[in-house]
C-alpha cells in the first residue's frame, strides 16, 4: 500500500503537478535573505503589503507598538509618542525599501548590536521569552510587510 | 541650578522654533528630571547625587524628579500621601502579638522609631546565619518563623507591605547606603549580570531604559534610572503599595521575559545591585509613584 502512494507521490511530481515549494508561504524567519549590504531585498510573503493595515499594526500596542519609541507626525492625533528611538518623519527619504524592511525584521542587522530595537521578525535566540511568546515573531510577515509599506508613505 | 538652566535654555529654543511640529512635542523635547525640591514637613530630600566613581551614571536621580507634579505633590504631604494608610496598619501590626511565641515585633524591638531607624537603608543586607544577603521581606519573616513562631507573611499581602512600609519610614530621609564588598560582592556581580543581561522577545535590559534613556518618554511614560530608595512606593497604577520585586517582575513581564521568582535569589541580587546604585539618595519610603 505505501509503495503504491510512493509511487503515485513520484508520479505527481514528475508530471510537475507538485512543485518542490510544497509550502508556498511566506519565508521563515530563519530563512530570510540579508544582502551583504545589509538588506532585505525580497518582499517576507512575496506580494507587497498594505499601507492601509500597516498603519493599524503600526500603532497597536500589542504588535508594532511603534509610537513607544517613536515620534510620527502622521499619527499626530494618537497621544503620546516616545523618544527613545529617532522620528520617523521622512523616514521614507532616508531609508530603502529593502533597508526599511531589514530594519523592522531585525534592527540589528543594520544599527549593530547596540540597538534598543527589538527585531520583529525573529523567532529564536531569545533568553527567557514568556511562554506565549516562545518560538514567535512579534509581528507576521504579513504584518512586517504592511508596516514596510507604511514606512514607506512617509516622507516629508 | 544647573538643570534649570538646562529647562529655560530648551524653553526658549522650543519657543524660538515656533514650529508646530515642535510644538506639539514640546512635553517632549523637555523631558528630564524636573528641578523641583522634595521637602516634606521641613525635612529636605536628597533626590540626586553625583554618581559615584564606577558609575556609569554621572548624576543619579530619584524616580520623585521624573514624575509630574501632580504625583510628586502626592508625595510633599504625608495626609495625601496613600501610602500611609498601609504605615498605620504596619504600625498596629508592630505591637500585634502573633505565633506559638506570644510576641510582637515590639515585644523585642520596642520602639521602631529607635530600633529600626536605618534598617531600609542598608537592605538587602547579608546575614550570616543565612549565608546570604536578606531583603527587608526576607527578615522580617525570619523573625516571625524563628523568633515569633508565626506563619511567615507572603510576599505582597498587605501585612507584608504595611509592615515595610513601617519599617522603611523609620529611614525616611537617610541616604541610601547597602554593603557590596566582602560576600556581599559575589551578590553584587551577580545582580550587575542579570541587570545588564537582555531578555524576554523584546530583547532588553534593565540597562536599555534606565541607564541609555532615562528622562525619555517610553509613550505615555516618563523613562526614570529605576532607582529603588522609595519602596514599597504607592503607584496609582496599582491603587496600593508594592514590593521591589513586584516592579522588578512587572518590567520583565513588560518585555516578555519570564519573570524571576519574587524573594528568589536572582530578585534579592538585583535588588542589591540596583540599590547600590542609588548609593547616597533618600530613603523615601512610602514614595508615590504612576
């Protein structure tokens, strides 16, 4: 019975009806491409995200959480904007895409080790997560690829 | 003198840039320690010192200069102060007699005012027989296990924080002043570890926030150096006092790290580490803090 399957498996995949891509989602967090430059050049989910939502994740306290640390004028009329990280007016006009995108993955990459910033797309080497958290991102690729797209609407 | 120099100069820069950018954030672009004097019912506080000379910090702040005065003002009178409640239930509790002993805590140590004047001070503090430094929870529960015959009190119960809230107004006003040398000092390396040490999926130390940006708005908050002179402190967030280790706990929650167990030895070293460095400020017990 399992040679059967096996050889209906091969069957399938020399008529090229199973792509080795079984799993066509978005790239691991381990398996992201950083560029000797320091970049992400390649969308995390392979389509471009949604400013619209970006926006949302942006501000939400339990996923980007941004304005913890950020001034955006954008985001003028939500109180209280943290300091500890730089403005992020005109951040477009000073950052790429694929910089912008190596930075909200894992600040790291670009700021060195130093960096306050936590890495947002990143699962693993951490020292004591919280169990809920523990083998998580904190944002999805999704949601690191519609807060890329936001980043990118904001210039001055 | 100097910080208000600092205040009216950025004052005047904001004002000067009339920009409406500017403007919005001016709150901002003034955050710091506050110049205002903590002085209640005559008695001056000492609410920043020089660091000392292995301090990475150059002025050492109490968290009081970094509230607003709305709080700090909680704090300048001992009727609106909340904490008091809990010193008048600690003081009760003082000359209440409990365990198989038939004593008080005042049954030895009659007056507290004399007895336990500089206790808080120099908590955590190392005890022999123990082998080890004691926080103020740890040896009051001592006391009352060994000495008293009674069921130790946990951690954060009321009668816990009552009665260091009454032990710790007995050094209100005194500076700050723990041991971190002979055994006290592999304590002490071990709470300097854990402070410097980054964890949780936010991956952050104590230090990312209280030594890099303190004076800084974290959102809504005000970033303080994290110093431990005012404990247990009044935060209206809590609506009631609160242990070192409970806040200690909170902020690693915050970053999504697991906690350290409260009255553990990793909290106790921390403690330690993080009191030494408020070396010299004012015992501000009960303080009020958001």
């Amino acid at each position: 019975m399992e040679r059967v399957l096996c050889a209906a498996a091969a069957c399938l995949f020399a008529m090229g009806l199973v792509t080795q891509d079984v799993s066509a989602g978005p790239v691991a967090p381990a398996d992201v491409k950083i560029s000797e430059d320091g970049e992400i050049k390649t969308s995390l989910t392979g389509s471009a995200g949604s400013a619209v939502k970006g926006r949302e994740w942006f501000k939400n306290r339990k996923l980007g959480n941004c304005l913890a640390c950020h001034v955006n004028s954008e985001l003028k009329q939500e109180q209280f904007h943290g300091e500890v990280g730089p403005s992020l007016d005109g951040v477009a006009d000073r950052w790429s895409e694929a910089q912008l995108r190596a930075i909200v993955v894992n600040s790291k990459i670009i700021f060195g080790e130093e960096t306050m910033m936590p890495a947002f797309y990143r699962d693993s080497g951490f020292t004591r997560p919280l169990k809920k958290f523990k083998g998580k991102t904190i944002l999805s690729a999704e949601q690191v690829e519609d807060i890329v797209a936001y980043l990118q609407t904001l210039k001055e | 003198m100097g910080m208000r120099v600092i205040s009216s100069t950025a004052a005047k820069l904001v004002a000067a840039a009339g920009l409406a950018a500017v403007a919005a954030y001016a709150t901002v672009a003034l955050a710091g320690p506050n110049d205002n004097e903590l002085v209640v019912e005559g008695q001056k506080f000492v609410t920043d010192v020089p660091g000392a000379k292995d301090s990475p910090i150059e002025t050492v702040y109490s968290g009081w200069r970094f509230r607003n005065e709305a709080t700090q003002a909680m704090q300048l009178d001992d009727f609106d102060n909340p904490g008091f409640t809990s010193v008048e239930t600690g003081e009760q509790l003082w000359s209440t007699v409990d365990g198989e002993a038939g004593k008080s805590c005042a049954s030895c140590h009659n007056d507290a005012a004399e007895s336990m004047k500089g206790v808080r001070a120099q908590m955590p503090k190392w005890n022999e027989a123990a082998g080890k430094p004691l926080t103020l929870e740890h040896t009051i529960n001592n006391c009352r296990t060994q000495n008293m015959k009674a069921k130790p009190w946990k951690w954060e119960s009321n009668q816990m924080l009552s009665m260091t809230a009454f032990i710790g107004l007995q050094s209100r006003g005194m500076p700050v002043n723990v041991k971190t040398d002979g055994p006290m000092k592999a304590w002490y390396d071990k709470g300097k570890e854990i402070y410097y040490t980054r964890v949780g999926q936010l991956d952050m130390a104590c230090s990312g926030c209280h030594e890099n940006n303190y004076g800084k708005m974290i959102r809504a908050d005000h970033l303080s150096q994290g110093q431990i002179n005012g404990f247990p402190t009044y935060r209206s967030k809590w609506q009631k006092l609160g242990s070192i280790h409970r806040r200690f706990k909170g902020c690693m929650k915050n970053i999504r790290a697991v906690p350290h167990k409260v009255g553990g030895d990793e909290f106790t070293a921390l403690e330690l580490y993080v009191a030494s460095r408020g070396q010299g400020l004012s015992v501000e017990t009960p303080a009020v803090r958001n």
